[in-house]
C-alpha cells in the first residue's frame, strides 16, 4: 500500500465515523434531516478544511466529493436508524467510533502537514489536532452545546500525543511513512479507547472565589 492510497482510505474511514458520531451529538436538539447533514457533513469535513485553508491549498473535499457523499449518506444513515445508535451498548461502541475517527483524522492530517514539509515539527502536530477537533467544535457551537476544549475529556490530548510520535517517528524512519502512519493511529486510538473505558479526564481548572467585606 502506498502512502497516498493509505492516507486517502483513513480519510474516508474517518469521515464515515465522525458524520456518525456528529448526528448522535445532536440527536436529542430535535434537528430536522436537513440540519442532520448540514451538521454530519459540517463535523465531517470542517476540520480538513481549516487545516488545508491555514496550509493555503485547496480543501481537500473540492477535488474529490466522494467525502461529502460519504458524509451525506453515513448523515442518513445514523438518522434513520437514530432509535439504534442511541441504545447504550451502541452508543458506548459510538464512542468508540468517534475516537477512531479522531485517531485517523489526527494522524491524517498531521502526515498531510509533514508531506508539505509545512512548519516542521510543531505545525503538523497542531494541524493534526485541528483536523482532529475543529469540526466538532464547530458542530458544537452550531448545535449550542459545550465543545471539547470546555470540558474534562481526554479527547485532544491522545491525538497530540499520536501526532507528536508521528513526527519523532517520521525524523528516525521516513523510509517506513506508512507503517508509522498505521502504528500511530493505532496508539492513537487505543489511548482515547483506554479514557473511555475506564472514563479518564483532564483535571479540571478549579476557580475559588475569595469573599470581600
């Protein structure tokens, strides 16, 4: 497999995850069909978008519409069959789903920095976690509910952490790109899995308020 044939698939793995994830986010704001894939596609796409706007070429989506396709119909998809998704046990597997795709979307987009020798070694790690978390954020503040960065979930942390491996990974073995490629979003992945499972969080900042007079 080459690392063009590589990257792409994760892509179209991560986009089909995170326009899932997306409609269960929103699932209980009474949104109608339309808004669902406005939003699925939105959370789907958003974050490559912002990363391939900073890196100034075109958003990666306009030469290849497969991706909002996928976004559309993974939209449709979790719509229909929402009364499913929501049932516990498959919506803990959701979660699931939705740290994979951070995973893929992270590394994707950390690999897709580093191939454009952009900023080498801090901007592919922070343009893999804008991929990763800007198109939920962006959901988020559409749909009116408290983003990611507002809570205690180990969410951007794994993907940082995934990212900055990659690119340490990548200065001793560029010959082996992909096998870092698919290493890192492994380890990636099964570090949101572990905060899921056993429900680890950031500590939170804790304000104290002192009283006057």
């Amino acid at each position: 497999m080459t690392m063009t044939s590589a990257t792409y698939w994760l892509a179209i793995i991560a986009t089909m995850a995170f326009a899932v994830t997306a409609v269960l986010a929103i699932a209980d704001r009474g949104v109608d069909i339309f808004g669902v894939m406005v939003l699925g596609v939105m959370t789907a796409v958003g974050g490559g978008t912002v990363r391939d706007l900073i890196l100034n070429v075109q958003p990666f989506w306009v030469a290849d519409l497969v991706f909002i396709r996928v976004a559309i119909a993974a939209s449709l998809v979790a719509f229909v069959a929402r009364s499913l998704f929501t049932q516990p046990q498959v919506f803990t597997l959701m979660l699931y789903l939705d740290g994979l795709g951070a995973a893929l979307f992270g590394i994707q987009g950390a690999m897709k920095t580093y191939e454009m020798n952009f900023g080498w070694p801090l901007a592919p790690v922070i343009l893999g976690i804008i991929t990763a978390i800007g198109g939920g954020i962006l959901r988020d503040v559409i749909a009116g509910r408290k983003n990611l960065l507002m809570t205690t979930e180990l969410y951007a942390i794994p993907v940082a952490l995934g990212c900055l491996l990659l690119m340490v990974g990548l200065h001793f073995y560029p010959q082996e790109a992909v096998e870092m490629l698919i290493a890192c979003t492994v380890i990636t992945f099964l570090m949101r899995a572990a905060a899921i499972h056993w429900d680890l969080k950031v500590p939170a900042f804790l304000v104290t308020h002192s009283k006057t007079g």
